[in-house]
C-alpha cells in the first residue's frame, strides 16, 4: 500500500460534515445546532464544541425543536461524558457509523478503467440523479450535495451495457470523501461499488486529494467487509443519540 498518513477519527469526521453540509449552522452556547431540512440524520444533528454540563443539555434541545427538528445529536470518539449524560436522559443509541480511510493512490491502482465504462462530473448527469432516487437519495439530500464546496463530483458507473451505480464525492483539507453511494440492486456483486470507488481515488488525485474516506453504518453487513477487502482502514466511529418517544 502507498505510505500516506491517514487521517485520525476526528479530522476524517470533520471532513464528512465539511463535503454533507447542513442548510445552516447555529452557535447555542456549547453546541453547533444544525438545520438538516430533510437531509438526513447527519445535516440535522448536533455536537458539542467543548465538554458540556447537564445544563447545556435544555438549550441543545429547544434550539433544535424550535427548527421543527427532533433533538439528536451525533456522539464522536472521545465524547464518552456526552454519551453517558444523553443515557442518562433517555437518550437511545442510533445508526453507530464507521468511519473508513484508505491512500487514494492505493484505491486508484493502475488509475485506469476501460473507456466510457465511468463518469465524473458536476453538475451531475440526469440519470445519476435517476439512480440516487431509486436508492432514496431524493431531493433533499441532493439538495445537500448542490451545497457542498467544489471541487465535487458525481459519479456514474456502468455495468458492462447497463448503468451500475452512482456516488458523490467532494473534498475537504486535503481528503476526498465518498457519500450516497448507490449500486442498482440488479447489478449488485459484479464490481460496481469497487470500480466506483476506485474511479472516486482517481478523481480525488487529479484535484489534489491523498486520501479517500468515507462513513457507513456498522449494520451494512454487505459494504463494510467491501471495504476492509479493498484496504481501507477503520479510523473511527460515531454514533447519534435520540429520545425513542420523540423520533
């Protein structure tokens, strides 16, 4: 494998939020509150700025329901008091995520993939568009991907005549990040996710990226063992806390 030095948890964390940004960003005292409008758990939850107290916890809370959202918050490595006072208060674990880094030049290989079989492009083509939907990547996350910083790009992957999947992929400091990645299930165990993967590490070095990262839930049974097969590394994890009764 290319000697790169990957990132540690938090600097690859940093990055997902960075490359999936939330419509707005709030200061409430300790937190950094977020307003997701519909794009999932990770634009619409929040973190604590520094070590916080039982009495930060009903400002976190208020800000967050007065954005019409349901008070979560995503707990990172090294955030076992959050994690114990969120317990404490009902707080149930949700979606444990890891988090996946590998040297871009060792996912891109010999940087080759035969012609016309992969695209990458922004704004994205309408049929990558086409195949998010289907994966129930819809508008609003979309909405997310229009408001990442470039460089960016998503990708389309085909399957020998078929298309065969898409992705999206952004960087931030230096670290290409991979999100809504979608295979057609058709087109499911025939290399699809791989070659995109691979086809993101080469994009991410011709725009000045070493690394590529990405998150996926633990319980994805079929893309964490991809992962580790294609030699990324677990760098971390993360995990979101929220009220059963209120979700």
């Amino acid at each position: 494998m290319n000697h790169v030095a990957l990132p540690d948890s938090r600097r690859l964390n940093d990055a997902v939020l960075a490359t999936w940004p939330a419509a707005a960003l709030r200061r409430e005292g300790a937190w950094t509150i977020r307003e997701g409008l519909g794009g999932g758990s990770r634009v619409s939850s929040a973190t604590e700025d520094w070590p916080v107290t039982e009495a930060d916890l009903p400002a976190a809370e208020a800000a967050m329901r007065a954005l019409g959202q349901t008070p979560q918050f995503m707990v990172r490595d090294g955030e076992g008091s959050l994690d114990n006072l969120l317990a404490a208060h009902g707080y149930d674990v949700k979606d444990p995520t890891n988090l996946w880094a590998v040297s871009a030049r060792h996912l891109a290989g010999d940087g080759m993939l035969a012609m016309g079989l992969s695209y990458a492009m922004w704004p994205p083509l309408l049929l990558i568009r086409d195949i998010w939907d289907e994966g129930e990547i819809g508008p609003e996350r979309q909405a997310v991907m229009e408001r990442a910083p470039d460089p960016k790009a998503g990708i389309l992957m085909r399957a020998g005549d078929y298309p065969g999947g898409a992705g999206f992929v952004a960087i931030h400091e230096g670290l290409a990040i991979v999100h809504a990645l979608h295979v057609i299930p058709d087109q499911r165990r025939k290399g699809v996710a791989g070659r995109l993967l691979k086809k993101a590490a080469i994009w991410a070095l011709d725009h000045g990226a070493d690394v590529v990262g990405l998150a996926v839930t633990q319980g994805n049974t079929a893309a964490n063992p991809l992962y580790a097969a294609l030699g990324m590394s677990l760098r971390g994890q993360y995990h979101y806390r929220i009220k059963p009764e209120e979700a």
